[in-house]
C-alpha cells in the first residue's frame, strides 16, 4: 500500500488543490519550488540548526513508569510540550519560515483559531524580523486574551475577522484573501496537515522530525525501532503525521489516532470527523468533513480549542479509508480524566487536546510488553482556566 502523495497532490482520492483562479500562481510557484529548497543541503542545515538550538530538540522519549504500572503496557512520552512555545506547532512554523526566505518573501500571514498556531507563527517572524499578519476571529480574540497579548509582543499585526461566526474557517476566509491580493511579497503559512496541495505534504515533512527522532529514541532504549502502538490526537491532524510519518510502512506497528467527540460522537457537539463525516472539499483539498445533506460545513465542538475542527487532513481521510489508522473518538469528559491522571501519576500537565490520545490508551486490551509511544503534542499551562473550572481546583 502507498501512503505517499502522487504528482498530483493525491493520497488515494483525496487532496488535490481546490482553489479559486486568483490563487493558482501563489500555489504553483510553491507546488514547483518547496521540494527542491527543502533538499537542499543548506536548507537543512539551517532547520536542524533552529530545532536544536531554538526550539530545543531532539524532544525527550520518556518512559513513563507509573502510567505504565497503570494501563499494564510499556508506555513513552514523546515530550513535544517541552517544544519552544509549548507544542509541536513550532516544527512547522520553523521549516516554513526559513522556506519563505528562501522564496523571496518578506511578509507572512497565517489563520489561527485559539492562537497557538498564531504564537507559533508570531514567534518564527519576530525570529527572522519579517513582517507578520495574524488573522483571528472576532470571536476567538476574545476568548484567547493571553494568545493575542503573546502575539503582539512579538510584533505581530492581529487582525479581527468579522463576518460569518467570527470564528476560525471566517479567519481562514480572510487570509486566503489577503493572500490573493499580495500574491508576491507574501507567504501564507497553514497551521496543519490541511490546505491545497502542497501543504498536507509540506507540512507533515516537516512534522516527521517527531517519529525521526523517535525511532533513534527507541532503538536506544528498547533495542528496537517498532513499537507495539503508536498514538496521536488529531484536530487537523499535523502532530500525528509527524508522530506516524515513519512508521506508516513498517505495518507491524498499530496506529491509534484520537479524535473529538466532544460531548458524544451523537450528541450534535462533537468534532469526530472520521464517524460523522463524509467525502468532499474542504479548505482547498478533497478530504473527510462534517457536513450536511446539501453540503453545509456542521461547526465542530470540542472542549479542546486545538481539535475543534470539522474536518481531518486528506492522508488522514486516505489513512482511514484505507485502515491504515484506527480513529478513534473520545469525549471532553474522557480527555480532562486523562489529563488528570497523567499529571497525577507523572508531573506532567498536557494540553487538553494530548488527553485525548492519553484517554485512548484506556480502550485497549495490552499484552503485558507492548511497547506504546504517544505524541504529548503539547503542555497544559495553556488550559488552566478550564481545568479550574472544570474540576473545581
Ligand atoms: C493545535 C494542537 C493540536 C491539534 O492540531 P494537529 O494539527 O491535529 O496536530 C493538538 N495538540 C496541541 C497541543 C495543539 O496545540
């Protein structure tokens, strides 16, 4: 089976480039460049050089003895929340800025929901001193107070998107526009394994420094490079096509990818894509999405601000399709349990998203030695006002 991308931007039936005429030669001068940049010698220097000396890796592989003793399986923590900037998104936003350069631009835009993708983006342009716009919803720059203020410390413009729901798909909306309209001094960099090809790809290229490393890791600590199980949450989907990337052939290891469902897969608050989604395009590509009868986007709900997205990426919609990956749906009330125990039995606090993946561990039956390795795609420090409230600390 291939898991790979074609030449024309598909993985199975899905992906492709969905866009409007005005955006082709945006897409087609990255579609025919990034490749090449990417590969070449320099480039790789200097992304390998900013990993480990900006945003801190390799990342630790943690064993995680007390979680382990509990669920009675081998489990590690690939530690992303100790990332630069709490998360996995920085991987990303790194490579993507140093290609931007490279491309000639000198302005960067970018979408953000809850402001992590933003913080990531804000973080990379105050880096390299170019200039930066961040479009938000009306709506989310009020509920991410802290993000916006991290955002224009480090010199980034935040633009209010207000029409439709003021929410993440109306700031998406207003940043391919700007996009259309400064075609030649601007780079767009997408948060996700999402977009018009060659971003899925892109993206999880740069994501899959996470399993990289993490085969060093294990061969180092358990004399072998497959796990029993690998797991990751999925919103868009990015950390766990970097936390899957290269063990996606190595078809003896099981791949466990987390989704959100909210306050039930049924309940109508939910945002578990894989269940209740069906085929069709989504924010420039052919993929899985939640929608209804005549094609409205149903908005998603999750507790967790990162995985509250109605679709998945389009190798996630392949993946899925084609049984490579178990999706699995986990409900709010799962994940806070999870992120709870986790802190509890480990000292680690993780994002809410992460509990997702953290939660799926208790619906499967180990055998005594399965060695499992989940992406603790990022840091809970983010998240105290709703575990405060949730747990009446
Ligand atoms: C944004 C985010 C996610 C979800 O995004 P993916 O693209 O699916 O990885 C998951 N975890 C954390 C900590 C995040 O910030």
């Amino acid at each position: 089976m291939n898991y790979r991308v074609n030449e024309k931007g598909y993985y199975g039936d899905f992906g492709g480039a969905y866009i409007p005429e005005m955006l082709y030669p945006n897409i087609e001068d990255l579609r025919n460049r990034y490749l090449s940049i990417i590969n070449e010698p320099a480039f790789q220097a200097e992304y390998k050089d900013l990993l480990k000396n900006y945003v801190g890796r390799p990342s630790p592989l943690f064993y995680a003895n007390r979680l382990s003793e509990h669920y009675g399986a081998k489990i590690y923590l690939k530690r992303e929340d100790l990332n630069h900037t709490g998360a996995h998104k920085i991987n990303n936003t790194v490579g993507q800025i140093i290609l931007a350069e490279r491309l000639g631009k000198k302005r960067i835009i970018a979408e953000t929901g809850a402001g992590q993708h933003g913080v990531a983006t804000a973080t990379v342009c105050s880096l390299k001193g170019l200039e930066c716009v961040i479009y938000m919803g009306e709506v989310d720059i009020k509920r991410q107070a802290p993000n916006v203020a991290r955002m224009k410390m480090m010199g980034a413009t935040v633009i209010p998107a207000t029409s439709g729901s003021k929410t993440l798909k109306d700031a998406t909306n207003e940043a391919m526009r700007d996009w259309i309209n400064n075609p030649v001094d601007t780079h767009y960099i997408i948060g996700s394994v999402v977009g018009p090809h060659p971003y899925p790809e892109m993206v999880s290229l740069f994501q899959s420094i996470i399993s990289e490393e993490t085969k060093i890791q294990l061969l180092e600590q358990t004399g072998s490079t497959e796990p029993d199980y690998v797991l990751a949450c999925v919103g868009g989907g990015s950390n766990a096509m970097g936390m899957f990337y290269h063990f996606l052939d190595d078809e003896n290891v099981k791949l466990i990818a987390a989704e959100a469902a909210g306050l039930g897969v049924n309940s109508g608050h939910s945002a578990a894509t894989s269940i209740l989604g069906r085929e069709g395009v989504l924010h420039g590509s052919r993929t899985i999405l939640m929608q209804t009868d005549d094609g409205q986007v149903i908005e998603p709900y999750s507790i967790s601000a990162g995985l509250d997205y109605p679709g998945i990426g389009p190798q996630h919609a392949h993946l899925h399709k084609v049984k490579r990956v178990n999706y699995v749906a986990i409900t709010d009330d799962e994940a806070m349990q999870a992120c709870m125990l986790c802190s509890k039995l480990e000292g680690i606090i993780p994002a809410i998203e992460t509990g997702h993946a953290l939660a799926a561990l208790a619906n499967i039956d180990f055998k005594k030695d399965d060695v499992v390795v989940i992406c603790l795609s990022g840091r809970g420090d983010k998240d105290l006002d709703t575990f405060m409230t949730y747990f009446n600390l």
